[in-house]
C-alpha cells in the first residue's frame, strides 16, 4: 500500500498541516502516516487525527510518496540519510525546517538522483487557521510539485511562491513574525498594570485592541501608515505615544531586529 502523505516529525506545525489537509478533504487520515520519537504526540496523532503514527522514519519512507519535513533542522541531516536509500526517487519531500536549504536536503539524501524538494516556511497561526506560508521549488521540483503544497497547507493558510534565496527574509518576516506581535503585546499589558490597571484588565484590552486592529488591516483598503494616521491626532494621545517611539528609533531597533533573524536564518543555512 502506498500513502500519499508521510509525515516526518509529528509536532504542533504538523499537527496543523494535517488537519488541515483532512479538514478540506484533500487527504483522509488512511492516507497519512506520521513518525516521531514521542509517543505523546504519535497518540496525539491516532486519537485526534485518525492518523497511524509509528516511530520508524524509514517506514513512512518506504510506503510515502510525499514526504513533510518537519524535524527539527539539527537532526535533518541524519533523517536524510536514513530515509535516502528507502524512500522513491519519484516521490517529492516538503520542508518546513527554518534554514535547510533545497541543496542541503539533495545532498544528504545521497546519490545522484534528481530529487524533487519543496522548501517552504509556514508561522504558527496556522495552528489558529490563520497562517502564512511561503514555498520555493528546488532545482528538480515541478509546477505540480509546487500546486500540489500550495493545495497541503491553504487549508490552514494563505500561500505565495518566491524563489529561495527570499526565504530567509520570509523567516524574519513572518516565520517570527508572531513572537514579534507577542512581544508588542506582552508590553502593553506590562505597562497597563504600571498605569493601575489589574493583570487581567490590561491582558484582555491589550489582546482585543490587537486583534481588532489586525483585522482593519486584513480587511482595510488602507494602507498600514494611512490607518496609523486615522488614529492618531495632532496634539493627542496617541500622537504623544508615536512622538516617542519615533524620538528613540523605534523604527529602526525593530528593522535591526528583522534583519538579525533574517542574518541568523542565513548562518543556520
């Protein structure tokens, strides 16, 4: 029998991706096989997904014929060499790992085989069904490689192709993205509980405030700086707050902390 989807490493972004999968009908759980070290999470995966989860990578392999990456990146290299001799030299690999390069997963593979990788980077709100992702084609992966991950992970994200030297500019972007976003947020409920506010009166402003706003610029024709610009009046308040940001360079500690993450997704590289 042969799966349409094995699944190396069944962590929370795997756990997203197959729900996904299986909540849009692209795949039914029979045609998943996940493997992973921990046998909380290979129940995790039989009792909530329906999906047989086993601690063999090399036997997903052998009956896969779409592998998901989804190790950890310092253990890739030798999953890649287990798997290289079992897995079809026909099948395609999709990875999810911060910092593999396409090149990097042919290598380690072995032999001299055109192998067909899928380099990807999705964010932790597809857990949430609010994801990004953004996927780049190996040298040997095709346009229906590429068709075919786009239509794994939209059911839990949005979804654009880029070439892969871009990728490490996605991982700042947006594979971070969030922490950044929780950062914000962990700081304005610290300040509101310095202004008097209780924990949980600061925690549920500041959530519903970020929230809210997130959904202005999703759905706002307006640009970011325009809807800045709408809440802040001359003289006021908030005017006050950007004033401030802007006199101690916030704008350019925060573009100095992507391009750290984008420089250290380029070293793991």
């Amino acid at each position: 029998m042969t799966i349409e989807l094995g699944i190396l490493g069944a962590g929370n972004m795997a756990e997203a991706i197959a729900r996904g999968v299986i909540i849009s009908g692209l795949l039914q759980p029979t045609n998943i096989l996940a493997s992973d070290v921990s046998l909380a999470r290979r129940d995790l995966f039989t009792q909530h997904l329906g999906i047989r989860a086993i601690d063999d990578n090399r036997e997903v392999a052998r009956q896969s014929r779409t592998i998901l990456l989804s190790v950890k990146p310092q253990h890739m290299a030798q999953v890649l060499a287990g798997i290289g001799p079992i897995f079809d030299p026909d099948g395609m690999l999709i990875s999810i790992a911060a910092g593999i390069s396409s090149k990097f997963i042919e290598t380690h593979l072995g032999g001299a085989r055109n192998w067909r990788v899928i380099r990807t980077m999705p964010n932790t709100p597809m857990l949430v069904g609010e994801g990004m992702v953004a996927l780049a084609r190996g040298r040997h992966a095709t346009e229906a490689d590429a068709a075919w991950a786009r239509k794994m992970f939209q059911a839990a994200a949005d979804v654009i192709e880029v070439s892969e030297e871009k990728l490490d500019a996605v991982t700042a972007i947006s594979g971070s993205g969030p922490a950044y976003f929780f950062y914000l947020v962990e700081q304005m409920i610290r300040a509101g509980t310095e202004l008097g506010l209780t924990p949980e009166e600061a925690r549920q402003l500041a959530i519903k405030t970020s929230v809210g706003a997130a959904k202005m610029l999703s759905t706002s024709s307006d640009s970011p700086e325009e809807l800045r610009r709408k809440v802040t009046s001359p003289g006021g308040t908030t005017q006050a707050a950007i004033t401030y940001l802007q006199g101690h360079d916030a704008a350019v500690i925060i573009t100095e902390a992507i391009q750290a993450a984008a420089a250290r997704s380029r070293e793991l590289s």
